[in-house]
C-alpha cells in the first residue's frame, strides 16, 4: 500500500516562497551556511537553465566551503569532509585547497594525489603552494603513504631530509648546523614556514629570561614579527601558535593556553622549556574551573608538594585560609596539611590585621609576629641573614601599606601613631642596615615641622657612615643642615652635590630656599644687613623665574625694613606685575609671615589694604600659588586667611566651570578657609542642584571640617541623597568619602563595632585541639545586644523618641545598620526601651530635643524604579 505523503506545512511554504537570491546571499555573507545552502538549493529547483543558475550553483559553492571551514574548526573533519565532497559534486568547479588538507587531516593521501594534476591548480600557484606547504608539514609529520605517492624530484619529498635535519638541530640546541640547513632550503620552498618559525624560535637566548621565566629583550620582537610572516592558513599555522604562545608573558598566556588545542599546548609548554611535572600541575589546575575554590587549591598544591617545594606550598598555603583564618584551619589537616605551629598564628594574625583599615592593628600583629619569630630563631640573628631581613620587613609593614611617616609630623608623645611606626623602622634598622631607603625616610620624618632635629641628626650620621659620597644621603644631609640653620653649611653640601652633578635643579633650589631661610631668620631679628649677605649669596644659585621672584620680594623686605625708600617701590612694581589682586596679596603676606613682618601693615604701606573683587585671571592665579604653597607641606597662617577670607567669598558668584570649581574646594579643604570653601559651594549647589561632590563640601565646611555627633536630621538625609547619587554616577571615590562621613567615628549612630580579632587569632594552645578536632578559637565579639540596647538608649536620650524612629526610617547605610541592630536586640525589647527612657525624662521634665523637619525620602523599592526609568529614558 502506498503511503500517502504529508504535504509540507503553511509555515515551510511560506519559508519557501519568501527565498530570494538576495536573502540568500545575506545568509552566506552573515556566516548562516545553512540556511544559504537551503536557500540557494530550493533556488536552483526553481531556476531555468542559464547564467542565472550559474550563479545560484556558486552560491551554493560558496556555502558549503564555509559550512565545511565551520566543521573543520570545531575538529570535526569527517562532517567537513561531507560539505566538500558535496561542492566537488556541483560540477566544473576547481580543486579547492582546503578539501585537499580536510582529506590530509584523515589520513587519505591517495585521494589527494590526484588533485595535485588538477588542471586548475597550474593556473591558480597561490592556491597549489598552500596545498604544497600542507602536504610538507604532514610529511614531517610522519603521514604514511605520501613520499611514495610523489614523483622523485618532487620539492616535497626532496627538500623533506633537510627540513628534518632543522628540525633535529633546533631540538638539540645545534645552532650552526641549524643554520645550515635554513640555509640550504630555497625561498619558494613548500618548507618556507617552517624556516621562519625556527629562525623566530632561534632568536631567543635561554638565558634571556626574567624570574618569572618571560622572555626578554628585543629577541622577542624579533621573533614576534617572523612569526606574523606565516599565514592561518599555512600548513604549519598550528607549530607557529605553539611558538607565539612561548612567547608570551605569565599572566598573558593562562587565556591562551585554555584557548589552544591539547597537541598545540603540549609543544608550546616544551617551547617554553616547562618540566613535565608543570605541565600536568597546569592541566590539573584548569579542572578546578576559573576560580577554585581555596580548599581545592589546597589539596592540589599539597598533592604536588614534592614538585612544589614543602616550604612553597607551606607558605602559600596559608594565604588561601584568608580572610577567615579560623575557619580555614579546620580544612588544612584535611586537605594534607601539616599541623599549624604556634607561629603559623601570628603570621595569619598579621595578615589578617591588613584587612581593616586601622594601622594601629597592622603595627601591633606585624610587631608581635617579628618577636615570634625572633625567639624562634634562638641563635643571634645576625644582621642582614635572611631571617634578620624578614625581621626587618615585618617592622616595616605598616609604613609599606599606609606612609604615615611621608604624610605626618613628628610630636612630643612617644606613644603616637607616628613614633611608634618610626621606633619600628628605626628597629628593622638593626637588622637591616643597608636599606638606604629607611634612612631617607627617618630623615625625611624628623625634619618635617623641625620638632626633632636630634634624631634626625643620629639617622644621618649612621647614613653617613656607610655611603657617604651618596647623592641622596649628600642631599638629606643638606636639608638637615637647613633645618638646623647651618647655612653655610648647607651650602658646601650643596657645593659638592653640584660637582657631581651640576644639573641637578633640586639642588640648586634647596641651596637657594638655605640662603632665603637664612635671610627671613635675620629680617626677624631685625638685621636686614644681615639678610642682603645672604640674599647675595642666593643669588649666585639662582637659575628660575620663580627664585628671582622670590629673592626680589625677600630684598624688597628687607630695604622696607632698613628704611630704604627702593624698598617700597620695589615690592608695589613686584605686586602689579602679579596684578595686584589677590595673587598679589597672598605672596606678600605669606612672604611678610615668614619674616616677623605684620602683614597687615605692608598691605596698608603698600597702599594695598582694601583687595579688589578678583577676576577669573587673577583667582586662576591665585589658586595656582595657593596649592603650591601647600604642596610643599606648609600651612596657611591665620593672618593670611583672615586677609583673604571675604574676597574670595565674594568671588564665588563668578559663573566657572564645574570641574573648576571642585577643584577650587579641593584646595581650600586644605587650609581653614571654611567660609569661602562654603560660599564656593552654596554657589555651586546653585547652578547644580543636588551635585554629591558640592554637598559633602557644603556640610563639612558649614561645621568647620569636622563632622559632629549630633548632626541635624535634614543634613543627615541631604548626604544620603547624595550618596545614592554618588552610587548611581559610579563615582567610588566620592562614595567612599561620603560614608566616611556618615558613619565617622564620632557619631552616636555609626553602627555596631566590627568583629575581629580581638585578642587576636593567637592563643597559647595553637597547636593544640579541642574534643571535636577543632582549633581553639579565641574570637569573642562580646555582647553585642548589649553595645546595641547602650548605644540606643544614648541615641534615644540624644534624639528623643520621635527623632529617633525617623532616623530608623532612613534609607542607606546608617539607616540599615540601626535595623540590623534592631534585629539583634529584637522589635519588642526596643520598644519597652523607648517607652521606659520616655517615661523616665518625662519625670525629671526634660525636654527633647527637636530633631528637626525632614523626609526620609522614598523607599529602597522605589528608588529603584526611579533609577530604572531613568536607564530607559
């Protein structure tokens, strides 16, 4: 019986219909094969014979050349294989070198032979010299069957004996006779790419690598660019892969090598000159993922520990137990770890400490793992051993990660911040005592604010001892012989700096700033005779503008001083070239301060007493000599601000741009000048509404830059909002900035204390374990209900009831950190909180403050939303 055929479907005929030569052609030109291939078929079934069917029939061609390349990439040949079978099945087409090479890669020469006397490849030499070039690197790579298919005088099979013999010499490390046998192999060789990539891979010296095993040098350029001469398409495309790979750096070639195929890997590792056993660590590390999880890092790194090193694994080991060092050690006997010694703890303590942002942590953990492992060593550590210099780093640490003695001043506590980090640089100098940099840095500290000059002097003088032609310890010595006003001798150091070194500006400033010094300290003692010695002095040293300006104004003072009528006229003609505004202003009276001369007064000799309404010119000015006066770690003196205060209040309405104003409060958060810094930034609220940067400017200038404990609601929440706003443009920064503010330490709400470590991860019985078989675990974050229902009740009597559940009601992190504590004390017990603190200020008649009027905003959900209308639009 006779089937009845199903007719095919509404929507594959109305597919069928739509078929276009156009649309066709866009599937092909698109990459979509398949469907070009339906297309162009169902379009030859319909077209009449002619030109028109000719070029259907190439399209068609030229879809299953790009479906078979498809298949050919993902390794499946014997489907490539089918889609060239069928193109060769279209008719008068030519060979095409790539079914030739799919047939090559499954091993079927005696089907390749042929198409080598194709009548088309002698007109096309392009496309029989790839197929060439293919059948050379599969006979050497040893496919049977091709030397016997060729002719005797084939360049193939002839030229094959010497590509090995390249080859042999290269993998020996023989480079004459390698270069020899290049040499010998022709120009237009079918081996020809072969030749470039063993001259790329020639080019690199074993020896010119890096500690991370990188290739160094112009070698490598050279052999990059050699290996740009082979084409993808080039028969030994995969053996140049393989040689690019060796060519790349460490953190360049983990992607890379996930990309590549296994055989091409396992030649780029032998490029690379990589041990067997690395190379199956990799492979072994690739099944852990992209990112392993620490445990099974762990457990791989200690199956390999004999490769690895015990003392390697040891130590990296320990790192993969951060951040919960307390929890990881309960895995490390399981993963194959040895027991965790006594010192282990201190080390993860240490490590731990670095997480928060307290270098109070840092010193104490760093200094109790450095008198761990001091006691541990037992024998006399001996200055500059390795161990003495792990000692040395450990007291370092803190000053590594935070440069508390590059930013502050020495003071009189010995107890400081500062000191205590400078008491342990001082130690790691005992055993490390030819690390120049520490010197400098000591030097560097005790001279800043001249407060102790003393030990400043002893750190130079062990500086001194063992480098003392040195120019950077010559240049401290210099500046402390200026801190210590010894002129003179600051000028002979300079003197010989300059010997050595006669370009060095630096120098030649400092050598001018002594003598300037020299001059200011006798104007304050009134001999201005005195001071023109020294200025003539600066004089010989001066090379810039900017000094001359500067000796200028010094000479100026000093003849004002020694009633010299070229004294004024002097300092007027100096002032209008700087245009008399506040510029203007600004260097005298910064230069009058450092003198002993009221500033005041030479403003009003000057006849420069009432200062004008600055122009953008002279504000740009001005800013510009304000920061440099900063940046050179000086302050602005009281004098100078009180002078210069309401002018540039009053300048604050010039329309400048936005970035230049940011930049403007930037400078004056520097100084005290809160009232302009305020001015600037109402001014800029102004013009751009709700802008986060000019908020947070506003509110700590409004309360003098420090934040209170008692901030008014209305302000708490304009922050908030500017927070989110800061969120939403991405601005980290600013972020962080902002919360900083919000949960400084000096507000009653800054939230719960962050657990730590506390007493630290380190107890007595570290290598000890309790019944379960875990370490003991001496963390104890203390009642925290507790710190939460005292940190309310001081909230509750500071805010009153009222103010209080607004706050509540806040949205961001403060807000959030007063629910979470709720959650811990719970809803009911906060509730009998407030009402008892009521009732008990209500009896003593004590009024609440007023907490005043504010919106808590809208809520998370809804300020999603927002956010998410405002991404469409």
């Amino acid at each position: 019986m006779v089937q009845k055929q199903k007719r095919p479907s509404v929507k594959v005929r109305q597919q069928t219909c739509a078929v276009t030569p156009e649309s066709a052609r866009a599937d092909l030109e698109t990459g979509r094969f398949r469907e070009a291939m339906a297309g162009f078929k169902e379009l030859l079934k319909q077209a009449p014979s002619g030109e028109g069917r000719d070029a259907l029939r190439d399209g068609l061609a030229d879809a299953y050349e790009g479906r078979a390349r498809q298949l050919g990439a993902k390794g499946m040949h014997k489907e490539a294989l089918v889609m060239w079978e069928n193109r060769a099945a279209l008719g008068t087409l030519p060979v095409h070198p790539g079914h030739a090479v799919c047939l090559l890669r499954l091993g079927r020469v005696a089907q390749v032979m042929p198409m080598l006397d194709d009548a088309s490849l002698k007109f096309d030499p392009e496309s029989r010299a790839l197929l060439l070039g293919h059948l050379a690197a599969q006979m050497l790579a040893g496919t049977a069957g091709i030397a016997e298919a060729l002719p005797a005088d084939d360049p193939v099979r002839v030229q094959a004996a010497v590509a090995e013999e390249a080859l042999d010499a290269y993998c020996v490390g023989n480079d004459q006779a390698l270069a020899q046998a290049l040499k010998a192999i022709p120009f237009r060789s079918p081996y020809r790419d072969l030749v470039q990539i063993l001259k790329a891979l020639s080019r690199l010296d074993p020896a010119a690598r890096d500690h991370r095993g990188d290739w160094t040098g112009e070698a490598r350029n050279e052999a990059a660019k050699l290996l740009d001469r082979v084409e993808d398409n080039s028969g030994f495309a995969r053996l140049r892969d393989a040689a690019r790979l060796a060519l790349l750096s460490e953190t360049e070639l983990a992607p890379k090598l996930r990309e590549a195929g296994p055989a091409t890997r396992d030649l780029a590792f032998s490029l690379r000159g990589w041990p067997a056993e690395r190379a199956v660590l990799w492979n072994e590390i690739q099944t852990l993922g992209d990112s392993p999880q620490p445990k099974e890092l762990l457990r791989l790194m200690f199956r390999h520990r004999r490769v690895l090193g015990e003392t390697w694994v040891h130590e990296r080991g320990l790192r993969l137990l951060l951040p919960k060092p307390q929890t990881g050690a309960k895995w490390w006997s399981e993963a194959g770890g040895k027991p965790l010694r006594k010192i282990d703890g201190y080390l993860l303590d240490a490590w731990e400490s670095e997480t928060d942002s307290d270098p109070w942590k840092v010193v104490t953990y760093w200094q109790d793992y450095a008198d761990f492992a001091l006691e541990a060593a037992e024998l006399r550590v001996e200055p500059g051993s390795e161990i003495a210099l792990r000692i040395a780093l450990m007291h370092r640490r803190a000053e590594t990660l935070f440069q508390i003695l590059q930013r502050m001043e020495p003071d009189s506590d010995p107890d400081s911040l500062p000191g205590a980090i400078a008491a342990e640089l001082e130690l790691s100098l005992e055993y490390d005592p030819d690390d120049r940099a520490t010197y400098l840095t000591l030097i560097a500290y005790y001279l800043r604010g001249g407060k102790a000059l003393k030990d400043a002097r002893d750190i130079l003088k062990r500086a001194q001892a063992r480098w003392p032609t040195d120019k950077a310890v010559l240049t401290a010595a210099m500046d402390t012989a200026i801190a210590s006003g010894a002129f003179k001798k600051a000028a002979t150091i300079a003197a010989d700096i300059l010997a050595v070194d006669p370009i060095n500006s630096g120098v030649r400033e400092r050598l001018v700033e002594a003598h300037l010094s020299h001059a200011r300290k006798n104007l304050s003692d009134q001999r201005p005779d005195l001071a023109m010695r020294a200025l003539a002095l600066a004089e010989n040293w001066s090379r810039t503008e900017r000094t001359r300006e500067r000796l200028d104004l010094v000479r100026g003072l000093a003849e004002l001083l020694a009633f010299d009528p070229q004294g004024e006229g002097r300092l007027q003609a100096l002032a209008e070239s700087l245009g008399n505004g506040l510029a203007a202003r600004l260097i005298l009276l910064l230069e009058a301060g450092a003198c002993g001369i009221p500033g005041a007064r030479l403003l009003k000799q000057l006849g420069l007493a009432k200062a004008p309404t600055p122009d953008e010119t002279d504000l740009r000015a001005f800013f510009s000599r304000l920061r440099a006066h900063l940046d050179t770690g000086a302050k602005l003196p009281n004098e100078v601000s009180q002078q210069l205060n309401d002018p540039l209040k009053r300048v604050a309405r010039l329309k400048l741009d936005q970035s230049e104003i940011e930049s403007i409060c930037e400078t004056l958060r520097r100084t005290e000048l809160h009232d302009a810094r305020l001015a600037f930034a109402d001014a800029a609220l102004k013009r751009w509404r709700g802008e986060p940067v000019f908020e947070l400017h506003a509110f700590e200038a409004r309360h003098c830059g420090v934040v209170p404990w008692n901030i008014p609601m209305r302000e708490m929440l304009r922050l908030e909002q500017a927070l989110e706003r800061a969120r939403d443009k991405g601005d980290s920064r600013l972020v962080h900035r902002l919360i900083e503010v919000l949960s400084g330490p000096s507000l009653p709400f800054a939230g719960p204390p962050r657990g730590g470590f506390g007493g630290g991860f380190i107890d007595d019985d570290w290598d000890d374990e309790d019944e379960d078989g875990d370490i003991d675990d001496a963390f104890d974050d203390g009642d925290m209900a507790g710190r939460s229902i005292a940190l309310f009740a001081d909230m509750i009597r500071t805010l009153g009831p009222s103010g209080f559940r607004a706050l509540m009601q806040m949205p961001g992190p403060v807000g959030e950190s007063m629910r979470e504590m709720e959650r811990e004390i719970g809803k009911e017990a906060l509730d009998n909180l407030i009402n008892a603190l009521a009732a008990d200020i209500n009896t003593k008649g004590l009024p609440f403050p007023d907490p005043g009027v504010f919106d808590t905003g809208p809520s998370p959900s809804t300020r999603k939303r927002n956010r998410a209308k405002r991404k469409r639009r």
